[in-house]
C-alpha cells in the first residue's frame, strides 16, 4: 500500500485544419507553390489528430505531446499563427472546468500543449509502483519534470485565457507535484533506513510545501475550479508530513539526550496524526472522476494515519517511562520548541534539462518545413558565411605567409641544392640542360637564312625596278607634251602633264620610301644573322646529330668550367666526402644527415600544414547554421554572440595550423645554426666556392644560347614578315604601273586626236586661206584691243557655226585610279628611322593610305559617269591657250574613307562652258580631228564608263598613229 498522490487532468480540444491556411500563407508569402509542401501540411495536420488521443500516464503519450510543441515551436519560426495571418481557431476546454476557450494566437496553442505535457507528466508518476525501486525514480524525475513544465507556463504565459492556464492555478499545481516529489524522496529514504534527523529535515520540508499548496488550494476549491477531495488530501498530507516530522526529530532529539523535547515533539506528532485521522474519516465514499484518485483513497489516507499514531503512541510511552525512571527531563512547551531544519530535495526541471542532446532531436524529428527559410535567417546566414569567409581568409594568409618564409629562408640558405656539392652531385649539374636540348632540335631542318635575304633583295630590286619604269613613263610623256606645245604654241590646248601626275609621282616617292626604310630593316636582320650565324651552326648541327650534350660541354669548356687543367669531367675528381680524412668524415656526414633530418622535418610541417588548411576549407563550406539561426530567430539581437559561439567549432583547426608555425619558426632556427657549423668547416667553403663559381659559367653558357635561340626566333619571324611586305609591295607597284601605263596611254590618244584636228584645219584651210587667214587676224587684234570695234557690220555679221566633234571617250587620263597605299615598312621587331613619307609600322599591319591635304584625284571624275555619256568635243573647254589653269583643276587622290565624289573635273567642265559665253565675236573652234588613235592595246586603268576608250579601239582600227611624226623630237 502506498500513499495516494494527485495528478492534473488533460485539457481536451477541438479538430483543427492546418492544410489550407499553410498553403495560402506559402502561396502569398514565400511565392512558392503550395503543392510542394503538402506533405509537409499533411504530417503536421496528423501530429495534431494524434496528440488529442495521447494516452495521459505513458511516456510514449508524453514525447507525442512534446513531438507536437517542438514543431510547433519550428513552425512559428516561419508562419506567423495569429488573427492577422494564418488565422485558425484553437479551442481547447478547461481542464478543471470543462469550458471551452478559442484564441487565434498560436501561444495558446503551445500553453495548452504545455499544460496537457504537465497533467501526463504528474499522472505518469502518480500510477507508477513505488514500491519498486526504478518506478520509485521514475515517479520522482515526473513530478519535478511537471514542476518545470508548469513553472515554464507560469513565467512564460502571463495573460490566460482560462483558469487552468491562470498564475494561482499555476502556482498551486507547482506546489502539488514539488510536495509530492519532496514526499517521494522521503519514501525511498525511509525505505532504505537512513538517519532519523536526515528524514526529519525532509518531511519538514514537504510538510512546508504541502502547507503552501493549502492555499492555493483552498481558493480553487472555493471558486468550484478544483475538486474538495484534493483539498481533504492536501490537508491530510499537511498534518501528516508535520506530524512525520516531529516524529523523526523526537527520534533524533531522543539519540541526543534531549528525552524531554523528545516528548514534547511526540505529543506534538500524536496529535497531529490524530487531526490527519479524522481528515481521512471525513473523506467521502464516492470519488469524482475528474479528480484522478482512486476510490479507497480514503481508506488508505485512514490505515496511514492509524498506523503512524500508533507507531507515535507507542515511543511516546517508552519515552516518557525512560524519562521517569532515568532522565528526569522537563518536557518544554510547544512554543519553546526550536524550529525543524528544512531539507529541499525536489525542484523543478527546466524544459532545456527535460530533453537533452540526442533525445530531443529524437523525439520532436526533423523540421517538417526545413525547406522553407525566412528572409531575416537568410540574411544572418549570410552574415556567418561572411565570418567564416573572414576566418578562412586569415588562416589562408597565415599558412601562405609561414611558406613564403620558408621558401625564402631555404632560398638564402640555397637548401636543398647546395647539399649536392658536399655530396658529389656537381657531375649532375654539368649534364646538358633540357631547355639547351630544345633549342637545338629547333635549328633541325631550318633552310638556311642566305637564300631567304637573296630572295628578299630580289623582290626590293624588282620593285625599284617598276618605280623606275614608272617614273621614265611619266617623263617621258611629259617631255613629249612640252615638245608639241612648243611646236604648235597655241594650238596646243593639251593640258600639261605636270598638273595631272602629281599624285601618281607622289605615290612614286612614297612607295621608293617605304621601300627604302624597309631596306633598313633588312639590313639589321642580316647583321643579326651574320652576328649569330657560326653559332646557329653549331646548334643545327648539333640538333640534326643529337649531340646536344656534346655542344654544351664544349661550351662550358669554353667558358672555363673545368675546374681543373685539361677536360677533366668533375665527377673524375671525386666529392667532399671522399676526399675528407676518415676522423672527419664522419663528422661531415652527421653534419650533412642533421640538415637533411631538418629539411624532412619542415617538408611534413608545410604538408601537414597544407592539409589542415583544406580540412578547415571543407568543413567551412559544409557548415550550415540555419535550422540554428531559425531556433534563435527570436533572439537575432544576440546573433554576434551566436557567431562566436557557432565559430569555436574551428578553433581546433586554428590551433593546429598555429602550433605548425611555431614549430617552423624553431626549427628554421635550428637549420640555420647546424648548416651555418657545417659551412664553417674549410673544405666545405672551398666546393662552395667551386660551385658557385661553376654556377656563374653555367649561366654564361645558357645565356649565350638563349640569345641565339632567341635570334632564330626573331630572324623567322622578321622574314616572314618582310616577305609579306615585299609580297604586299610588289601588288601595289604592279597597280601603280597599270594605272601609269593606263595614264600615259589616253595622254597618247588625246594628243593624237588633237593633231589630227590640226592637221586638217591645215589641209582645209589651203584654198581660201589667205582671206581666212586676214579676217581671223581682224578678229583676233579686236579681241586683244581695249576699245573694240562696234561696228554695225561686225555686230550682225554671222558667226560661222561650230563643228563639234563628238568624242566617244572621255580623257580617260582623269579617270586614273590611285594605287593602294604602299605597306606598311617593316620594322622586324627593330628599332629604325622613320620614313619621311609614311609612317613606320610592322609587317602584316593593313596598309593606311597617306593622305595629302590640297590635293584633288584625277580618278574622282569617274565616279561621275553622266558627264561621260553623249560627251561632244568642244575645244573651248580647255580655255584660252595662253591663259593659267583654273584652281580647281589640281586632281589628286581622295582618302581611303571618302566615299563621296567631289566631281571638281566635271564642276571645271562647267565653268569652262559658260567662259565659251564670252568668246569674241567671230572665234572659229578648230575642226574635230578625223578619228581616234589606233592604239587598240592601250586601255586605261581602273573603271572606265561605257564608252570609254575600250569601244573606240574596235571602231578606228587601220588609221594611222598621228604621233609617228614627233619621233624628231625624241
């Protein structure tokens, strides 16, 4: 039989539906498809069917009570449950009441789970066996754990919206199960037989307890919130624990020579086991069910209360017949007696103690909405991500600075290498080098350079060759115009030639430049082929019979690598160690494995050093806070502090990574005080300076032949581009004789026609030729005199109609089509003197046409091709014979970009017509001339119109060449 205790009813509650806000609230908010997440909704809709049918004195019916408010507590980290969001009505019922109450706030949701947690707690451990030893701890850890839950209710929830849920209620059910577990731990101890004063301080102490809860108590049953049979048992557990106390004490005092007091406390505890006795007589028969107590809680609350007076009566009646007899003490009043000392030994368990480590995450799970993170914890988290970047940052910089030092330390210390010459590894260092090896294989089948420059000053001679040939043209034609001019004076109306070719000699000039300047480079390519050309030699033929070695040895020879008289190899000579007496050999060679150990040593430093910097990398990029940061959402003020706290997980990389350096520091130390000993020693400076000096002569040799290779690499590339230039040259030269040629050719054909016209107004003017000859030179000496005739007779005599001679060409002279700007002048990669006509670029650059301001092309009239349509010959269109070219008849070439033609030939053509307005009276125009000249071959260069000079060849073949006469003044 074991003493009744009180539990907490369970609050019940209403069906709910959590589905269809979450999706809404996920559809408006987040902007994600609610359909992803159903299963999400669906597992926390079914959390909560189930939690209204835990069982109320079941573990198992507790942690699905807690599963339910750790999602709960997940789910407000994200959806906002309240009358303004994610509105849903949670009604629960009083536990004590029975009266339901409806909120929309999600803390109401979580208080009545809270509460409901409590009530299964308390009623877990008042249905537990006390009688047996686990269920007897069992009951004690459930009662504190249902304190604490209370106390959470009772600190955290501070507007109830129900009477179970109010502060005093509270209050008064934390006193219940702290008294109840108080009274628990008495049980076990009385049942192990443990002093009498320990057991008197803890039935005070529950005594105390149950005296608070009285009240409590007392007010509830008077506002009809809890049953009267819990007020009868906490008034006999009151009396009860009081009377038990006195009792043990009265023991206690007993075993203490204080016999009197022991009395005293024993008619104390008699009569308080008396007052508990008629409590449990008064208990009623019939028990509701809501108050959670058996049906005979009466009778046994009876039975305690008989059996522990009687235990009372019978030591009171030892007691006072030992004092009688023996003792003679006086039995102190009540009053007079000194207060029982109070043991507590239940308190409540907080919630943060109730589920720890695994077990928490064991029973609430997973987060069911884990996929789904708010904005402010992204932030924060990006936040962390900026921290541990900071941290991976520093250590990164103080692992690249640790190495750095090291490289630089072993770099002035020339470790490793220099080892290799107190170990005989100098005959190593005198193997041919396999960039040395490379550079000759690049000589292997190279066509020698000689014919390449012949080839070059055979294209230069060709091209000046053309310029002269142009040149002779221009001059020629030229001389022969000035000829006739002088032969006929003014008859001549031939414009001169030196107006028309000042582009087409300009091109001469510019292009012979360019070739000239290109001559330049030439010549320091074939300086720096003649400069290396004994040494490429050796090289091809050192890479054709892959003796590379056999040349760099030689070489190194050259430059006095052997370190002695003749071709001695170094290897023929031995190493330190070998030469070194036997005493100090073995001190050399300590030295020598002593640096070495050192060398390993550092080696697994920087190793290890490298591999706990990339764990520490890769548990960075895999550390991820957030289901952290969301449980601290509510507490984002402290989140420097959190970081802090979340960065210490990597403090055990940081230490490693601070220890390594430390040990390179003392180790670097130690390096250079054992190499520094062994370098003192005589025989190690000598081989030191050997090397060094064999060092030196090695960079000679590769330097010496890495400036021919180089050389190789610049002769082929300047060549190559100088061919392009030449190549590039030899087009643009070719065009330029075609368009001289083209030039010179309509120059002909026009001189020819016009001394046709010539010589048939000679032949027609035979008969009449005096009184022609008399009235032209009338007519002549009126135009030159200041005050002409006016005459009436010389006024209305007729004019003698004109004979124009339609011409079926067009001076296709005007028509000429500018070279191409020359290329570009070479420069080979060299430096040299820029050319005074064009500027200096590389090879293979496209070539700019040199544009010369105040000049006007001659070809700009083709682009005009109506003025040569239906052209009729009219000889005043070449002016006065005597009188200065007009300003606008300058042709010259147009920039390359110039699309638009400015049409000054045909604008002069114009000009030209109106001056015939203005002739004298009585001019006659000389006659046309019989026909074009028989030069069928001769076509101008460039775009010509229709009916151009090529039509006219096919119509006036058989005549003949009117320029046979002019040989006489070659």
């Amino acid at each position: 039989m074991q003493t009744p205790m009180l539990s907490c009813p369970l609050k019940a509650t209403n069906e709910i539906d959590w589905i269809a806000p979450l999706k809404q609230y996920i559809r408006t908010t987040y902007g994600d498809d609610p359909e992803r997440y159903a299963d999400e909704c669906a597992a926390l809709n079914r959390l909560r069917q189930d939690m209204r049918g835990a069982g109320k004195d079941s573990a198992a019916g507790r942690d699905l009570l807690y599963r339910y408010y750790g999602q709960l507590e997940l789910l407000d980290l994200r959806f906002p449950v309240d009358e303004n969001h994610i509105k849903i009505s949670f009604t629960w019922f009083d536990a004590f009441t029975h009266k339901p109450t409806a909120q929309y706030s999600l803390a109401y949701e979580k208080a009545s789970i809270i509460f409901n947690i409590s009530a299964v707690l308390s009623c877990h451990a008042a249905h537990q066996d006390r009688n047996q030893e686990t269920n007897l701890k069992v009951a004690y850890h459930s009662f504190q754990a249902s304190a604490g839950m209370f106390t959470y209710i009772n600190e955290n929830f501070l507007h109830a919206p129900s009477t179970d849920l109010s502060r005093d209620t509270v209050k008064t059910l934390i006193a219940i199960m702290l008294a109840q577990g108080q009274e628990v731990f008495l049980e076990k101890q009385i049942a192990d037989g443990k002093k009498v004063g320990l057991m008197a301080k803890l039935a005070s102490q529950a005594a105390y307890l149950y005296t608070q809860a009285l009240e409590g108590v007392q007010d509830n049953v008077v506002k009809a919130i809890f049953e009267r049979v819990w007020l009868l048992v906490v008034q006999f557990k009151t009396h009860y624990m009081t009377s038990l106390a006195h009792y043990y004490q009265a023991l206690a005092d007993d075993d203490a020579n204080s016999h009197g007091i022991a009395i005293s406390r024993l008619e104390i505890a008699m009569t308080l086991a008396r007052e508990a006795a008629k409590i449990a007589n008064s208990f009623p028969s019939s028990i509701p069910a809501t108050s959670n107590l058996a049906g005979d809680t009466g009778s046994i609350l009876a039975n305690m209360a008989k059996t522990h007076l009687s235990a009372c009566d019978e030591k009171l009646q030892q007691f006072n017949k030992d004092n009688d007899f023996i003792y003679h003490q006086t039995t102190p009043p009540e009053a007079a007696l000194p207060a029982i000392p109070k043991l507590p030994a239940a308190k409540p368990i907080p919630v943060s103690e109730l589920y720890q480590g695994q077990d928490i995450h064991r029973i609430v799970g997973p987060d069911i909405f884990q996929k789904i993170v708010p904005m402010a914890v992204t932030e924060s988290a990006s936040m962390y991500d900026e921290e541990k970047a900071k941290l991976v940052r520093a250590e990164s910089e103080r692992v690249e600075i640790a190495n750095d030092e090291m490289a630089a330390s072993l770099d002035y210390l020339k470790l490793p290498n220099s080892l290799n010459i107190l170990k005989g590894g100098l005959d190593q260092d005198m193997a041919v080098d396999s960039d040395f090896r490379n550079w000759c294989q690049d000589f292997v089948g190279h066509a020698p350079f000689a014919e390449a420059f012949e080839q070059l000053n055979s294209s230069k001679s060709s091209i000046h060759g053309i310029l002269d040939q142009c040149q002779k043209s221009l001059d020629m034609e030229e001389s022969v115009c000035e000829k006739m001019r002088n032969k006929y004076g003014a008859e001549w109306t031939q414009q001169p030639s030196s107006r028309l070719t000042s582009t087409l000699r300009s091109d001469i000039r510019n292009y012979r430049g360019a070739v000239e300047e290109a001559s330049m480079s030439d010549v320091q390519l074939y300086s720096t082929f003649r400069q290396h050309e004994s040494d490429m030699e050796e090289m091809r033929s050192a890479g054709e019979t892959d003796e590379a070695d056999v040349l760099y040895q030689r070489a190194m020879i050259k430059v006095g690598a052997a370190r002695k008289t003749g071709v001695k190899s170094p290897a023929a000579e031995g190493n330190l160690i070998d030469d070194i007496d036997d005493d100090d050999k073995a001190s050399v060679a300590e030295q020598i494995a002593a640096v070495e150990d050192l060398l390993k040593k550092l080696t697994l430093i920087k190793r290890e050093r490298e591999k706990v910097l990339k764990d520490l990398k890769e548990k960075v990029h895999n550390d991820d806070i957030s289901s952290v940061l969301i449980l601290n959402k509510k507490a984002m003020s402290q989140e420097n502090q959190l970081f802090k706290t979340e960065l210490e997980k990597f403090r055990p990389h940081q230490q490693r990574l601070l220890q390594a350096q430390h040990k390179q520091h003392s180790l670097m130390k130690e390096l250079t005080r054992t190499y520094s000993d062994l370098l003192s020693d005589k025989r190690v400076r000598q081989e030191q300076n050997k090397y060094e000096a064999f060092s030196r002569q090695r960079s000679t040799v590769m330097t010496k032949y890495k400036k021919v290779h180089q050389a190789l690499l610049d002769l082929q590339a300047g060549l190559e581009r100088a061919k392009n230039f030449y190549s590039e040259m030899k087009d643009t030269v070719d065009s330029l004789y075609k368009n001289v040629e083209g030039f010179v050719g309509n120059r002909k054909a026009e001189g020819s026609q016009l001394l046709n016209q010539i010589e048939s107004g000679k032949t027609a003017s035979g008969a009449g030729g005096a009184d022609r000859e008399q009235q032209r030179l009338k007519e002549m000496m009126d135009r030159m005199s200041m005050n002409p005739s006016s005459s009436p007779h010389q006024q209305q005599q007729p004019q003698p109609p004109p004979r124009p001679l339609q011409l079926q060409q067009q001076h296709s002279y005007n028509n000429y089509n500018p070279a191409a700007s020359p290329p570009v002048t070479p420069g080979y990669g060299m430096q040299t003197t820029p050319s005074p006509y064009i500027h200096q670029q590389s090879y293979g650059q496209q070539p700019q046409h040199q544009q010369q301001p105040q000049q006007q092309s001659y070809q700009q009239h083709q682009q005009q091709p109506q003025q040569s349509q239906g052209y009729s010959y009219n000889p005043t269109s070449y002016g006065m014979p005597n009188s200065p070219p007009a300003a606008q008849q300058q042709y010259f070439s147009p920039p390359p970009n110039q699309n638009q033609s400015l049409g000054q030939y045909g604008q002069s053509h114009g000009q030209m017509g109106q001056q015939q307005n203005m002739l004298p009276h009585g001019y006659v125009p000389p006659p046309p001339p019989p026909g074009p000249p028989p030069h069928q071959q001769q076509q101008g260069y460039g775009q010509q119109p229709q009916q151009g000079y090529g039509q006219q060849q096919q119509q006036q073949q058989g005549q003949a060449d009117p320029w046979a006469g002019l040989g006489a003044w070659k």
